[in-house]
C-alpha cells in the first residue's frame, strides 16, 4: 500500500511538471494494482485532457466521478473537457453539479458563465459572472467575460467599463485588450480600437483573434490593404479561423478580386452566426461538369438567395436538369423567371431524399465553380427576375396612386440581426427626399411602421400611401409587382435593394460606410452587380446627412 501511494505521488510531482506522457504511465501503473484508485482516475483524466486526449479524458473522469461523485473539482475538470469538446450543456450540469457541493468558488460560477454563453443564454451568464465577482471582485477573467456578455446585449459603454476594471487588474492581458477594441469599435472610436488591438497583439504576437479583430478595425477605416494583411496574419496561426477567412472573401469581393474572393467564400458557412451548410451526405459536390441532376441550395436570408440567383442565367438551364432549394416566397417568381428550372421548398429535407440529384452546390459557391470575373458577371442575364403582370394590373386597379406619376417607392430600414442598425435609419429621417415637390410616395418597408408614416404625415403633411393587396414581407412576389409600378425606388440595403436590382428596377440605395456596407455594395456607384441601381454611400458610419441630400437629388433629377 505505501509503494502504491510512492507511484501515485510520482505521478502527480510528474504531473504538476508538466511531464504528462510520464505521469500518465505511473497513474495506470497506480490503477493497474486498484482499478478504483478515485485519484488516479481523476488525474489521469485530467492529464489526457490536457495532452489533447480529450474524449479520453472524459472518459476517465466519468469513471473516477461514479466511485466518488462529492468532490467539486472532479466536476469542474469534467465540465472544462466537455466545454473544450463543445458540448456546452453537458457542460453546464458538471459546473452546476460542482457549484452544488462549493457554491463559494467563483470559478465553478465563471465556467457555468462560459457554459451558458455558449449556449445562447446571455442574460444567465452574465448573472453568473456577477455570483463570480461577487466572491472574488479581483478575478481579472470574470471582469473580461463579463465585458462580452454585455457587448453581445449591445451595452457597449458597459462592456467597455467592465474591460477596463479586467485590465486593471491585469494590465497585461491580451484578450482583454482585443476586446476592449471591439467594444470602441462599436462606439466608433475606430483609432482608439485599434491601438487596443496593437496593445494585444504585442503582449501576444500569436494571438490570431486580436490579428483578426485588428483587420475588422482596418476595414472599417477603408484601409483594405492592411485589414488583408491582417486576416492573413490570423490565418498564418490558425488556418482554420472561418471568420478571418469569411472576412478576407468578403474584402477580396469588394475590390474586384472575384478569384481569390470567391475561392474563399466557403468560409461563410462556418464562420460566426452563419447557419449550417445545407450540403447533404451521399451527394456528390459539384465541380462544374455537364450532365447529371444538380441541386443548387439557396444561400441564407432571402436577400443573398435573390442576389445569387442571377447567376442561374449563366447555366446551360436548355441542356442541363437543375432543381434549386429555394424559400417557397420565391418559387411562384422562380418559376415564371427560369421555366426550365425545377424548384423544391429548401424547409422540407424530404424533398431531396429520392430525386436522384447526382451532384449540388450552394448556389454561393457557382462564383468559385463558374471561375467569376467582372467579363463574365457582366454576361448575365439583366433583367433576370420577372414580375406577375397581373399582379401589376391588380395592383394598380386597387391602387389610385399607382396610377399617378411619378410614384417612389421607398424602404429604410434592414432587420438584419447583425447589422441592421447601421443599414437602417427613421422614415423621418428622410424629410429631404419626401419634400421633394410633386412625387407620389409608396411604403415598401416591411414590419409594423403605422406610427412613423403617420408621424411624417403629421409633421411634413406627406403622405406615404401604404398598397393595398400587399404583404411586403410575407409576399415577395406581390412586393415585386408593386416595385415594378414605381417609376423610381429609394431603399437602404435591404431585400427591396435585390429585388430592384433583380428586376433591372432604376433605384438608389442608401449603404452605410464601415460595417454593413456588404461587399456586393462596394465599388463605383453604378453598381456591377445590378447595373440598374444606384450607390449613395455614407461618408462616414452613422452619419446619413450626405447620403440623404444626394438620395434627395437623385430623385428630383429622375423623377
């Protein structure tokens, strides 16, 4: 028995030296004489983890928890290897199953925070960092997750003050520090952000998410070269970092560079926020060959799935079978636009199990496949989406003044969760475009906005006629036709921006400068991708004065 603790202790000097592999050999030598040796179980466990073993890790720290489920920190280690191995939830319960038996350590609440962030549950996690800083306010770590949780509820002044107290506490800590730059980055305080991002990067030159942040800061300042330069640092250290890589697509895009952009773009379905990748097992991916039957997958939000369609005039539809999963608010559009197309509901899984499709592709991914340049974009079909003509006539039977002239049809705002904000701005904002003497206005923006056009017929006398026989939101095909009885449209970057554009509708859109301004909006201001609209561009984020003057005269000029 006492030769057996010696080895045991070995192991855990070993261990505590950072000798696993040797450490590992003594703790199974302990267990090879006492399978139930709760210790070497649990250390043993610890240790795989440690070494990157970590299903392994897991494995034994279960076994060592069933002879002895009271001691916290087993819990807390397991939990730890369960969050490393993204399984949040199962996570959550070995945290809450330590923080059971020692609710005063704060960092079994830090970890259960840290669960419960990755688990989509905000508001808990920020609970739990405050149980942590409760019991030890000097937890420099706690004060930084603290710092996220606030700045993903859009409290960026908050995050930023909870930043500062991680940092006074631990000047040197470089992710504190990159996140300090993300929260002035919200505020706009664009050079302040990045000198933070510097700070980090020079505390820790290998720190790849500070390279990435710095690049999203640089982007947003109109320093494309540098923010490149920047996202390559970050795949230089981690080649697999989906944003950096999503980001650098999305840059390349906007400056033309459509061969190094789209051979990058397939990072977009991994990178943050984005939905998963729709590509079903069993079906061959699409490399551009004649033949076959190949399934096209729409790309994700209504908006990109318009934008990409453009692109189905470049296939050989007369020689080739294609079915495209699209949202069922299109496939009436699809239908009348691309007869030979065949057209399933992208909800329904079922429909793609017995169709015989050969290969697919999201439909994203043709600009990579189809090898894009600016010669060959410009070789779409334009228009390529076609409205109902008896939608039209309809509507403007119903309609009085849809049969005036000129009518404007107008949007401004975005729901996009990311960045809608920046996309955005109050109809009243827009008295300068509505002023605009003897112009019909049209509502195109969907939602709930009674109040605003009633404030703006208060305020400016304008009215703002709402259509009847429309859902702008819930009928994409009846919004196409209504677009299509107005003379001119104005819009931010929205859906009603790609359905203009898809129906070669002339139109200004108003972009925001910095985040939000989408890389098919960037260039000159007669837009490559839809030559029928026009760019009016922010000269700097959150300030639309200009933008609104110059949409004001657009509409006198074409009106």
């Amino acid at each position: 028995m006492a030769a057996l603790k010696e080895v045991f202790q070995r192991a855990l000097g070993l261990h505590q030296a950072g000798r696993l592999s040797e450490a590992q050999g003594l703790y199974r030598q302990v267990l090879a004489a006492d399978r139930r040796h709760f210790d070497s179980l649990h250390l043993l466990g610890l240790s795989l983890v440690q070494s990157g073993a970590v299903s392994a890790g897991v494995d034994h720290m279960r076994r060592a928890i069933a002879i002895r489920a009271d001691f916290p920190e087993a819990h807390y280690n397991l939990g730890h290897a369960l969050l490393t191995r993204r399984e949040p939830e199962e996570a959550l319960a070995a945290f809450n199953r330590a923080i059971a038996l020692n609710p005063r350590d704060a960092q079994y609440h830090l970890e259960a925070g840290n669960a419960l962030k990755d688990l989509g549950r905000n508001d808990e996690a920020f609970t739990a960092y405050e149980t942590a800083l409760a019991l030890d306010p000097a937890m420099a770590q706690a004060w930084n997750n603290r710092g996220i949780a606030l700045k993903d509820d859009g409290r960026h002044e908050e995050a930023l003050a909870s930043y500062d107290r991680a940092l006074k506490l631990q000047p040197h800590y470089p992710e504190a520090h990159s996140n300090r730059g993300n929260a002035l980055k919200e505020l706009r305080r664009f050079d302040e952000a990045l000198a933070s991002h510097d700070r980090a990067i020079g505390l820790n030159p290998g720190y790849a998410e500070a390279h990435y942040n710095r690049g999203n800061v640089l982007s947003d300042l109109k320093r494309p070269d540098e923010a490149l330069a920047s996202f390559d640092a970050a795949l230089r250290l981690e080649p697999d970092h989906a944003e950096a890589r999503n980001n650098k697509a999305h840059l390349l895009l906007g400056r033309g560079r459509f061969a190094e952009g789209f051979a990058n773009y397939a990072a977009r379905w991994r990178s943050a926020g984005a939905a998963a990748q729709p590509l079903q097992a069993g079906i061959a991916p699409w490399a551009g060959e004649a033949g076959g039957h190949l399934l096209l997958w729409a790309e994700q939000g209504i908006g990109d799935e318009i934008f990409f369609a453009s692109l189905l005039s470049l296939l050989p539809l007369a020689t080739m079978r294609v079915t495209l999963a699209a949202d069922k608010r299109l496939h009436a559009i699809y239908r009348r636009s691309f007869p030979q197309l065949g057209i399933i509901d992208s909800d329904d899984p079922a429909a793609t199990a017995a169709s015989g499709f050969t290969a697919q592709a999201a439909i994203g991914d043709l600009g990579n496949i189809l090898k894009l340049d600016a010669g060959r974009i410009g070789e779409r079909r334009m228009p390529y989406l076609f409205s109902d003509p008896m939608r039209r006539a309809d509507l403007r039977l119903q309609n009085e003044v849809l049969r005036r002239k000129p009518v404007c049809g107008i949007a401004w705002k975005s729901a996009n969760k990311n960045f809608g904000a920046e996309k955005s701005l109050r109809l009243r904002d827009l008295a300068p475009v509505l002023t605009v003497p003897g112009v019909n206005f049209v509502n195109l923006q969907y939602g709930d906005v009674a109040d605003e056009i009633a404030d703006v017929q208060q305020a400016l006398g304008i009215a703002v006629h709402r259509a009847a026989g429309v859902d702008v939101f819930a009928d994409i095909d009846g919004l196409m036709a209504l677009l299509d009885c107005c003379d001119v449209v104005l819009t931010t970057s929205n859906v009603t921006a790609h359905v203009a554009g898809a129906i070669g509708k002339q139109a200004a859109v108003l972009v925001p400068a910095g985040k939000g301004c989408l890389w098919y909006w960037q260039g000159g201001a007669n837009n490559l991708w839809y030559p029928s609209l026009h760019r009016i561009v922010q000269e700097r984020p959150g300030n639309w004065d200009s933008a609104i003057a110059a949409a004001a005269a657009w509409i006198r000029e074409h009106t």
